[in-house]
C-alpha cells in the first residue's frame, strides 16, 4: 500500500512537472540525492528498512528517460552517478566500453551505508559491483 501511495504521488507531481516548464522532477530528485550524499543498498539500518536513496533510485527509473539517466552518469555528485549507473543497469541499457572504463577509473570516494556499515569507498570499486548485477 504504501508504494502504491508513493507511485501516485509521484505521477501527480510529474503531471505538474510537464504543466511547468520551470520544475524539472528529475532535477529535484538528483539534488536531493545529491544532498543526502550517501550510496545505500535498498535497505539500512539493524530494522533493514528501505532507505530514501532507494525509493529515490525508484523515482528516477520512473521518472527519468534513457538520455537522463546517461547525462546523469557526469553528474558532478559522485553518488547520483552511481545511481545513474544503478539505472541503466536496472533498464539493461548497453553500456559501452568508454562508460565502463570512465566508473572503473574514478577514484572519487564515497560515502556508504550497507545494510547497517558505514564505509567509504570509491566509485571505481562501487561500479564494478554495480557492473556485475548485470550479468547476472
């Protein structure tokens, strides 16, 4: 019930999105990512609850089309372009060879919050994990 609450919301809003030129949804759902600046796994915490950078992952592979998700992979946050990457992984876009090689070499270290561990690691190592659940 409770992501079906979310879900209408979130079409209520992208409908006032499209009336308004001037509110962007996808804009304000990176900068809030942005803002939190954590990478987590779907649920934290000792209660594992779903984090608020997971339903906002949600929001984006709603929201967001193809060619966002690929122009927020140069988002200047490193964790918005981890979840960019999360995104196209998600949608089984084909990522290409120049892509791969741009999240293995950023040594950007980020914050994270895996189930109930704190850590910080880099964008490099992230990937490859995020770049192996495609194969999968």
């Amino acid at each position: 019930m409770k992501h079906f609450i979310i879900v209408i919301l979130l079409v209520v809003m992208y409908s006032g999105a499209k009336a308004s030129p001037f509110y962007d949804l996808v804009k304000t759902i990176t900068a809030d990512i942005a803002n939190h600046n954590v990478y987590e796994s779907a649920t934290i915490g000792f209660a594992a609850v779903e984090s608020t950078q997971h339903m906002r992952l949600n929001q984006l592979l709603m929201i967001a089309n193809d060619e966002q998700l690929m122009v927020l992979t140069n988002h200047n946050n490193a964790v918005v372009r981890l979840y960019a990457l999360r995104a196209i992984v998600s949608r089984k876009l084909p990522i290409t060879e120049e892509l791969r090689n741009k999240f293995h070499r950023d040594n950007t270290l980020v914050s994270t919050l895996q189930g109930c561990i704190a850590n910080n690691l880099t964008v490099g190592l992230l990937s490859k994990t995020i770049l192996k659940e495609k194969s999968l």
